[in-house]
C-alpha cells in the first residue's frame, strides 16, 4: 500500500501552484503551453477520481447486455463489432443508455466545460 | 538550407517575377514542420512594398498525405477562385525549378483574424457576425460554381470512398469506439450515393481556414484538400459542432443558421440539399473524431511528444456526444 496524499491530491496540488504562481508570470507561446499543460492536470486529476466508479458502471452494463464476461476493452470490442454487423442496434434494448451514459462518462473526464456536454448536463 | 541563404534565394526569386522588387525583409516563418512551411514577408518595390506570404515544400519533400492535392494545385485553385470572385489571396507566383525553393507559391497577404474566439467574440466583429453565414453560403456557391473543364487534376472522391476510408482509418488505430461503429453504420445506411452533381469541393471549409474583418470573410484559405464531388460535403462540414466553439445553436461555424447559409447558395445560384448536408455533417464529426485519434497516435508513435498532440488525443470524445446528439438524440 502506497502511502498519502494520493496522486489525484498530489497532482491538483501541483496544476493549482502552476495556474495560481507561475501562469500570471509569463505571456506569449509559453503562456499558451503552459495552460495546455495545466488542463492534462486537471484532466488527469479528474480521471483518477472519477473513472474507477464509471469504469465499473460501464463494465457492469456492458455484461448486461452482451450476456458475457470480459475486460472493458474486450466488451467494449465485441459491443463495437455487434453494432458493425447490425446485430445491435439504437432499438435493443439498453443500447442507446448504455452508449449515452459511457459517453457521458468520457466527457466529464475529458471536456467537462464542452458545451455540448453541459447542454445534455442541463437537460438530464 | 540556412535560413540566410533561403532569404538570399527569396530575393533572387522574388527580383525575377516582381516587377521593380529590390529585394525582400522581414522575413518570418509563421507555421511548419519538416514538409510544409509558411512564411511571410514583405516584397521592397520604390512603388510600394507588397506584404506577401510563402507556402513551400522544401526542396526533396513530397506531399504529406495522400490525400493532399499539392502545393501547385493549392495555387492554381487560389488563383480560379479568385478570378472566379471567390475572396482569395492573390497569387503573385507559383515556385519553378528555377527559384530552387522547392515546390509552392507566393500570395499576397489577406489582412484579418482566423482566430475562432475572437471572430466568435469580439467587438470588432458584431456587425460582420450577423451577416457571416448567408456569406458563407454565397462564398460556396461561388467556388463550387467554378467551371470543371478549368480545374486542374484533382482526386474525385464519393461518399461511398469516404465511409471506406474513414472506417479504415478508425480499424487501423485497434481501439473500440462503440458510438464511432454507430456512425459508421448510420453513414453507411443514409448513404445518398454519387451526387447528380460533382463540382470542385473545398474540402475544409472551417474557422481557420477563413480570413475574417469586420467587412465580413476576406479570403478562403487552404486548398490542401481539395477534391472533385458533392458540393453539399462543403455545407455539412462548415456546420460540424466542432467549428462551433460553444456557439452550439449556430450551426453554421457558430455564426448563423442553416437557413441563411442555404439562403446566400441558393440567391448565388447553387441549389441546397438538407439532407445531404445533415449527411455529411455527421461524415464530418465522425472524420475530425477519427482525426483526433489520429493526433493520439502521432503523439504516441512520432517524434512530436507534445502536449497539445496528446490533448487533442483526447477531444475525440467530443465528437462521440455530438455523433449522439445527431443519430440518438434523448429528448
């Protein structure tokens, strides 16, 4: 067992002193740089607190409806291929939540500020 | 090459075909990478000098995909659309053995912002912002109007072509995207088939490739991909929800609505197909999701370890709600 603060706290600690102490003190190229660098922070701090809960949501349905086990990747694999061949479609059942909530689930990791994402988020 | 001796060759260049040019300054390099560089400078004439900008393949670099229409096409197309009324740069030069700069061309430079933000935001821009969509609309008339017996050797590439190779570059990268299959399928079900008509087609027709003032698109930019077929990939690519910018209730590059944009084509003489357009709006934000994964690929295979790259890697996921909001809606 690894010891604390864990690398989510670590990380935001380190994209909060780059974003409060050194953004105001630099312009141009790096400026730009750096909040690119800052965002993969926080993208990263959001993955590590969030994916684990949709990571096993997401397993959980993706059993559900393909009626076997697997890794996600494997699932997500046979998911994809069932839709190629037309053997899964927007009418099964469970199809569209399951493609909505998962990608709802990237975007909250990905880009939550994506206005897209906030729309659906205001509509839920 | 130094960059003193490519400035050295520019001059030489630029003396030969600018009448009364005594030389160049301010030479800047504004983009590139190993294959495809711009540059701008200014060409001194006792007349007046001229801002002009260079887009070059060095010397020894081909084109860099296969899908690129090529630096001396770029010109040539520039140059029919701006005859054609199109705003455009002026092309002052197409590069010959003889300037020994490689392959490209020498454009006046167009004044203006390409920056989506700003164009979407700033002051400087509300009047123009209103205007911007049925002038697009008219712009694309404009160009797919341009006689096909001019154009020069250009790909044709039909819808069916594209759902292959779209398909073939998301199986390549070996990671399931469930909603991209989705895409994958509906395009395949909705495909309209070999338009009745084929004209030249910009190909991407977006923010970025706009010079934009407060008069409203000043010039179209980079015909890199350029191609032969339905005119109605250039309207439905221009309304991907990626070239909104937040502006999501604009479709039309988050400046107007599809109306205006279908208004301004067919008041030039164009005629409009929705559901064309809906179709490749949808080939359109499957494309730049698959671009994106692409960008994930090239960060973690190339020599361009950037962080930019490996962000971009992960806006794919944008494109896969907007695919939901088109083909699966919830409300």
């Amino acid at each position: 067992m690894q010891d604390e603060p864990r690398p989510d706290e670590l990380i935001k600690a380190v994209a909060d002193f780059l974003r409060d102490q050194i953004a105001p003190q630099i312009s141009g190229h790096a400026a730009f740089k750096l909040r690119v660098g800052i965002n993969a922070l926080d993208l990263v701090t959001r993955q590590l607190t969030l994916s684990a809960d949709s990571d096993a949501e997401e397993l959980a349905s993706l059993k559900t409806l393909l009626g076997k086990d697997g890794t996600l990747v494997d699932l997500n694999s046979d998911l994809a291929e069932r839709i190629a061949s037309g053997a899964v479609d927007l009418s099964t059942p469970g199809v569209k939540d399951h493609l909505w909530r998962t990608t709802l689930a990237k975007l909250a990791v990905d880009q939550p500020n994506y206005a897209s994402y906030r729309r659906e988020m205001e509509q839920k | 090459m130094s960059q003193a001796a490519f400035v050295d060759a520019l001059a030489r260049s630029v003396r030969r075909w600018c009448a009364g040019a005594t030389g160049i300054r301010a030479a800047a390099q504004l983009s590139g990478g190993a294959s495809q560089e711009t540059w701008s400078f200014v060409i001194e004439r006792p007349d007046g000098d001229i801002a002009a900008i260079l887009r070059r393949s060095p010397p020894g670099y081909g084109s860099v995909s296969g899908r690129a229409a090529g630096l001396d096409v770029e010109a040539e197309l520039m140059r029919l659309a701006y005859e054609a009324g199109v705003p455009s740069p002026q092309v002052l030069h197409v590069l010959t053995e003889a300037d020994a700069l490689g392959a490209g061309f020498v454009m006046r430079r167009v004044d203006g912002e390409t920056i989506p933000r700003k164009i979407l935001r700033d002051d400087e821009f509300a009047d123009a912002r209103p205007k911007l969509a049925r002038q697009i609309g008219t712009i694309l008339a404009g160009l797919h109007g341009i006689d096909s017996a001019a154009l020069p050797p250009l790909r044709t590439i039909s819808s069916t072509e594209e759902i292959g190779l779209l398909r073939d570059d998301y199986r390549s990268m070996g990671w399931p995207r469930p909603v991209f299959e989705l895409a994958l399928r509906w395009l395949s079900q909705n495909d309209p088939g070999v338009s009745k008509a084929v004209t030249l087609v910009h190909g991407d027709f977006r923010h970025g490739n706009l010079i934009i003032g407060a008069d409203g698109v000043r010039a179209v930019l980079d015909w890199e991909l350029a191609h032969r077929g339905d005119p109605m990939e250039d309207l439905g690519w221009i309304c991907v929800n990626s070239w909104r910018f937040g502006e999501i209730d604009k479709p039309v590059g988050g400046l107007g609505s599809r109306e205006d944009m279908f208004a301004g084509y067919e008041a030039a003489g164009g005629t409009v197909d929705p559901d064309r357009v809906k179709f490749w709006e949808v080939m359109g934000t499957l494309r730049w999701g698959i671009m994106c994964c692409g960008m994930m690929q090239r960060f973690r295979q190339g020599p361009d370890h950037s962080m930019e790259r490996a962000m971009i890697g992960r806006r794919s996921s944008e494109t896969e709600i907007d695919l939901l909001r088109l083909l699966a809606p919830r409300s």
